[in-house]
C-alpha cells in the first residue's frame, strides 16, 4: 500500500470535517476548525491511526496564529505504519485554547503539556495541565513563541529566575 | 608488653630510614614518626583526602556518558583512588557534566550543600565553562556562579582522559597549595567568587 | 522550651516533611507518603520522580523531567542549517548518527536532493555502530541500576571497541556530526572494513556471555521477570517506542515500516517479544545487537566492493575547490566544504523519521527559504517513552523502580532536548 492509500483512508474518515488539505514532505495535514476537532480525532482514531508522534506548534505572528498539529500514526495496522497524517488546528494567538485530545490519544498527554508550557496554549479537559520542563516563571514566558527573543548574551542581575538579557 | 618487646628483641633493632613491611610495630612506629613527628597534620590531611576523592552520582548533562566512560574498564579511573558513590553525604567531590540548567542549578546546590567539608568541584566539558554550544539560551546558569570550581576541563565532550587528568590536577591542588586543610581551618573558600544567593536558585523549588 | 509536662511523642505529622538521605519524604495522609527521588539518585539520570507511596507500594508517579532542557528548539531557530546539526546532536552524544540523521533527510527532503549509494552505505554503517554502542551503555546503566557491578564493567568495556571504530570513522568517539545534507562528510579510512569484521566477532562471541552472566542469571531474572509488564494494547495506547515497544509485541521498527537510507537493500530481522516485562527489555536489545552485527558485516562487504567515490552529492561536490578533490582522492577523507556556511534551503514543511537506538525519533521542519530555520521540532523517543513511569510504575513496589526505569532505558537529556 503506498502512502496515497494512507491518505485516502485518513481522507475517507475526516470526510465533512476538513476544510484544507495541506501537502507537506513526508506528510499530509488535514486543516480541521478547533471546535471539531474532537470529531476528527475520534474519526482517525476508529480508522486505526492509533497513537500520536509529534504535538507541533508553530507561531504565526504575521497571521496572528498558532497552528498546533497532530501528527499521528499506527502501530497496529502495519499499513497505515508507511504514512504519517496530521490534523492542523489553527487558534488565535491572543488567546489560544482547543479541546484536549489526550482523551483519545493517551500519547498526546506529555507534549500537550510541552505545547501548553511553549505556547501557552491551553488545553481545555487536559488531565493534568503543568509545566513539565521548565521551571514555572520561565514557563509563563512562553518561550517559543516568536516575540521571545534569544539574545547572544546573558547577564547577572540578582534573581536566577529574572535573568536579565543586556540591550 | 614482654610478648612484643621479645619479638622486637628478635628482629633487632629496625634499619634507618627504611618502612619494614614484615616487622609490623617497628613499620608503624616509623610510620608514626614519619607523619607526626616531621609533618604538619593538615599536611597528613591533604595528602590523605588527595586519594580519597569520591566524586558523587549527580549527572548533569551529556558529558555524564564520558563520565561513566572514565569508571570503566578502559580507562579505569579508580586507579586514582576516586570512586562515584551514591549518597552526596558521603562524597567529597562533585563532576558537573556539561551544561547546568536553572532547574538543575537548585538541584546542584542543594547537593553542593549537604556535602561534608573539605569538598571540591571539577566542571567538564565547554558548557560548564561557559555555555558551550548553548551559550545563548535561556535556561542555563553558569556552573561557576553556583558552586566554587576548581578544575575546568574544555572539549565538548572532554575524552575520559582528560576528565582523568583532572583528577591527577586536582590532588595536585590539594597537596601543593593545602586546600583541604586550609578549607578546615576556615569553613570558607575565600579565594573563589561568591556564587548565586540560594534564594534566587531554588525559589521555585518545591519539596 | 517546653517543659516536660508539654513534650508530645506523635510522631510524623500529616503535612510534614523530613529530610532523609538521598530524598525528601513528606506524609500526606494516613500510611500514604510523598517520595522525591532524584535528580541526585543512584543510578545515572538526571530527572526527579515524585511517587507516592501507600507503605511501600507505588500508588501514584509524576516523573519530573526538564533538568536537562537545553532550549535547543528554540536555539535552531537562530542557527543556520548546517549548525544545527552539532546542536540537536548534543540530545543524544552517544547516538549521535541515529538522531541526527532525520534532520539531515528532512533538510534533504526539502532541497529535493538524495545521497548517493556510498552515502547511504556510509551512514547505515555509523548508525549501527552509534546503535551498538547505545544498547550497550543501556544495558550498562541496567546494571549500575540494579547493582549489577559486572554488567557495567563489560558492555562499556566491550562499547569502547564501537566507539573506536566510530573514532577511526569520523575523528570524534561521541559528537561525529557525520551526516550531513547530501552526503556525510567523510569517507571510510584505509582498512576500516578488516577491523570491523573483527569487531563483529568479538562482539558475537561477547553476547553469548552476557547472556551466561546476566539475562540467564536468576538473581537478575528474579528481579526482572513479571516487573513492569506493558500489555501490547497499552503500550500502542501510550505510544512508546523502539525496544520497549517490540518486546510488548508490536512489530514496528522505522528501518522496516519506511526503510530509509540504504535498509531497504539489506537482510535483517526485527526481534520482537511477547512477554513485556522488564527482561522481556533487556532480551529485544542483546537480540537487536545481533541483528546490527549482520547489518554491519553486510555494510563492509559492499563498501569493499564499491569504488571509493561520491560519499557527497553531485551538487555540492562539483563546487568543491580542486585542493578538495585533490586530498580526497589521495586520502579518502576531505574537510567540511565551505558552501554549508550558507546553505538556502527552498520554502517548505518536511516531516522525517528513524530508528534510533533508543527508538523512534522525528523530526519536524520548516523553512522559509532563508539560511535559518523557521521551526524545527523534535520529538525524540525518550521524551515518549518517559509515560511509562506514569502509567506502568504504579502498583509495583518501590524497589522495583529502579529495575523498571533501567529496563526502558531513558536517557534524560534526549528527552528533555
């Protein structure tokens, strides 16, 4: 089975629910608006993509997004193994927030944590929403969005956790 | 008492300045002058934490495989007397491995300070130094500013060689310049900068 | 002071916490504590696992990861393509061929280049090397974890022999930065292959005493057998990866689903088990180490055959200066070409996996057709084998800890990235 059979079967069970279809190298991405995405998480999950590999944000500034993917994938249909199908979301970068899917997919439940914690954002009926790397005044920073700026040099200013860049 | 003058009377009088390894009170009686009678006891102090340094399983990052590397069969650190062991209460020296992170850094304090004194640091590899390939992001602390350190080792990662020469350089620190028993003597370690208030490492810290 | 009439003998109060060697214990409710292991613990690792005990039972475990959280996510962002090789190389410097190498094909992915044949050979044959030296200091760290002094000493003696190998190969034991976009960047010195054919028969012949001395031992399988089971539903549900996935059943490795580089044309095995339990763990790496060996044994074969040239793309080594090309044919080996310092990349998303030794590893990439990346996201297999403390170390006893965390082998700073 090649990869556009893949797509065909991820296609056929997000039937009414996509809106675009995104062709990326190595992967498809179905766009799904945030208030359904539960249904097609649902849909992929009874057509056998049945854990997730990757939670991807990425933060559009200039179109005042984040678009969260889901990345997912089968283990137990060895066919659907060969493909990797994404579902994109995307949210207002003001105030990002999408149902939990780690409802569905138990994988998903650390790196939605990871997503919260980057991006800020928030997960709503995630089971146990936390910071899980960072320490938390870092966390409320949300460092890898793109208004967060990596300076070339750090200094010492009293307090570890305020560190202050020089201009 | 007559039992041990006997023995001594059979061995005849020990030989100047030579250890006697078969006739055991005349070996330790000259072991007793050649350490107390000629020698300062701090001295005896740094010679003997020299080859007892106990470095503790607090693995920082990445560099942390080349550390394990140093302990195994190959390289075989132990030859110098330095075994990694498990309970910071027990150890003496402490190897920070490549990059401290800010929530490594509380931790690395927390297990600088229940070491028992004279205790010493070595820090390995370019991150320890000064960021390394990470030298601009924004969770790292420098390792210096937590803990005093008395042995920087470059490369990214040091071989075990180097990690091993540290070792041999750091003995040589102690019993030259006497800095375990200096550190006795005053509880402090002057020479080195003032690390980071441990208010502003752990305020976060929960537990 | 109190006076003696006031002096109460409670004992440990509900909310209060003591400090004890190694840890710190709080009570939080009747015979249920709070335990904090780590990041100081005995084993090597540098995470904090909060258990909660009810008498020595595990109830509840929260795995604290991040002490090892080097922003390199972030960091790639500022970094041109070809730097961020050495920077996501630093997740894993003992397996730094296995995950580097995705990024490097979905950066080929997205400049629409592929490697020629001897490439793909060349980097097949650090990725096995990278993936024996792997399971072998996971299989190290098990026996440090289970005070198991013998099976520390030798699968790191016995590692040091590949990491030899991959230091005659590329010029650094750990950090090879070795594949790079369009090729690898060098090629195989003069008598390479002899000595890795005798490395695969050392090896052979050192697996079958690992197997006398440590998985066959009953003190060990004692400790291992029936400890940490993950049923094959579950371990499907929580997603975990490469080894631990295959001895819960599934019959899944990236080499076989998607066979990239040169493993499409080479004739291994995947080893799978069924019990799933912490030995069942220990077994799927010693047979994956077999398995390596045959695939490195068919590697030299076809390297000796090959003539010795393009281990680099057509593209780039066209415009490589006539000193390069000079020393390459003379030596076999040649610097790192100076059209990498700006590497454009076109415009585009690029999802790309492999099988590293510890498991699956992706990466995600996007570009915007500048010098430097716009996104790059990894999600690397210890990162998603890290739920299983959440979900399988509970009900076992807290002595079995370490013998679960060793069994899965995780590796915190690949995790924490």
């Amino acid at each position: 089975m090649s990869l556009d059979a893949v797509r065909s079967r991820a296609e056929e069970a997000l039937r009414g629910v996509y809106t675009g279809v995104e062709e990326g190298k190595g992967f498809v991405a179905f766009r799904v608006p945030a208030e359904r995405v539960v249904e097609a998480a649902e849909a992929l999950k009874s057509a056998g993509f049945d854990h997730v590999k990757s939670v991807t944000a990425v933060d559009r500034p200039k179109e005042g997004v984040i678009e969260v993917t889901y990345h997912v994938s089968s283990y137990s249909d060895p066919e659907l193994a060969r493909g990797i199908v994404g579902i994109t979301v995307s949210l207002p970068r003001d105030n990002p927030r999408m149902p939990s899917l780690s409802r569905i997919w138990v994988s998903a439940e650390f790196q939605e944590r990871e997503v919260f914690e980057f991006f800020g954002v928030v997960f709503e009926g995630h089971p146990d929403l936390r910071p899980i790397l960072l320490i938390p005044p870092l966390a409320e920073k949300h460092p890898l969005r793109k208004d967060f700026i990596v300076k070339e040099e750090q200094v010492y200013k009293g307090g570890i956790t305020k560190l202050e860049q020089p201009p | 008492m007559s039992t041990l003058r006997s023995r001594e009377a059979r061995a005849g009088p020990p030989e100047e300045g030579r250890l006697y390894v078969g006739n055991l009170d005349a070996a330790a009686r000259r072991a007793r002058e050649l350490l107390l009678g000629k020698m300062k006891l701090g001295k005896l102090v740094d010679w003997g934490t020299a080859f007892s340094l106990w470095p503790v399983h607090f693995t920082t990052s990445c560099c942390g495989c080349e550390f394990a590397a140093t302990w195994s069969p190959r390289f075989d650190a132990e030859r110098y007397g330095a075994l990694p062991w498990l309970s910071p209460r027990q150890t003496n020296l402490i190897v920070i491995e490549g990059t401290v992170t800010k929530k490594m850094g509380c931790a690395l304090r927390l297990v600088w300070e229940q070491m028992p004194h004279p205790k010493f640091a070595i820090a390995m590899g370019a991150c320890a130094l000064d960021g390394g390939i990470f030298y601009n992001s924004y969770n790292i602390v420098r390792p210096w500013e937590v803990v005093p350190v008395d042995v920087f080792i470059p490369g990214c990662p040091p071989r075990p060689e180097a990690l091993a020469r540290a070792i041999v350089e750091l003995q040589r620190l102690i019993r030259e310049k006497g800095v375990a028993s200096k550190w006795i003597e005053e509880g402090e370690r002057e020479d080195k900068p003032a690390p980071i208030p441990k208010e502003d490492l752990c305020s976060w810290w929960r537990g | 002071m109190s006076s003696p009439g006031e002096l109460k003998l409670s004992g440990w109060e509900v909310g209060e916490t003591r400090k004890l060697p190694g840890m710190d214990v709080k009570k939080i409710g009747k015979d249920l504590y709070e335990i904090f292991i780590g990041p100081q613990h005995p084993g090597s690792g540098h995470m904090r696992i909060i258990v909660r005990l009810d008498g020595d039972v595990m109830v509840e475990v929260d795995p604290d990861l991040g002490y090892v959280h080097r922003t390199m996510e972030k960091l790639a962002e500022g970094r041109s393509f070809i730097k961020v090789i050495p920077l996501v190389e630093r997740m894993a410097i003992l397996d730094a061929c296995n995950i580097t190498l995705p990024y490097v094909e979905a950066v080929e992915k997205l400049m629409d280049i592929e490697p020629p044949e001897r490439a793909k050979y060349l980097r097949v044959l650090l990725c096995e090397i990278n993936r024996i030296a792997s399971h072998l200091y996971g299989m190290g760290i098990f026996g440090v974890f289970l005070g198991h002094s013998t099976m520390y000493m030798w699968p790191f003696g016995d590692r040091e022999v590949f990491v030899e190998l991959a230091e005659r190969l590329t010029g650094a034991r750990l950090t090879h930065s070795y594949p790079v976009p369009g090729g690898v960047r060098r090629d195989v010195p003069e008598g390479f292959t002899d000595d890795l054919r005798k490395a695969v028969r050392y090896m052979r012949k050192r697996l079958e005493e690992y197997r006398k001395i440590f998985l066959d031992n009953p003190v060990i399988r004692a400790r291992l057998e029936g400890v940490g089971v993950i049923p094959r539903n579950l371990a499907i549900e929580l997603g975990i990866v490469g080894p631990n996935l295959r001895a819960s059943g599934v019959e899944y490795d990236v080499r076989m689903v998607e066979p990239y580089e040169a493993y499409g044309e080479l004739d291994f095995e995947v080893p799978v088990f069924e019990e799933g339990d912490a030995l069942a763990r220990a077994w799927v790496r010693v047979e994956e180490i077999k398995q390596s060996l045959r695939i490195l044994e068919q590697v030299a074969d076809k390297l000796d055959k090959m003539p010795r040239e393009g281990f680099m793309h057509d593209k780039f080594w066209a415009k490589a200066p006539k000193l390069y090309k000079d020393v390459y044919s003379r030596e076999g080996r040649v610097k790192l070409m100076p059209l990498f310092a700006n590497l454009k990349v076109p415009a585009g998303k690029a999802f790309a996996r492999a099988e590293a030794g510890r498991g699956e590893i992706v990466y995600y990439v996007e570009s915007e057709g500048k010098f430097t990346p716009y996104r790059v996201r990894v999600v690397s297999p210890s990162f998603r084998n890290a739920i299983v403390f959440k979900y399988i170390a509970p009900g076992h006893r807290l002595m079995d800890l370490p013998a679960i965390y060793g069994s899965i082998d995780y590796f915190p700073p690949e995790a924490d990235r």
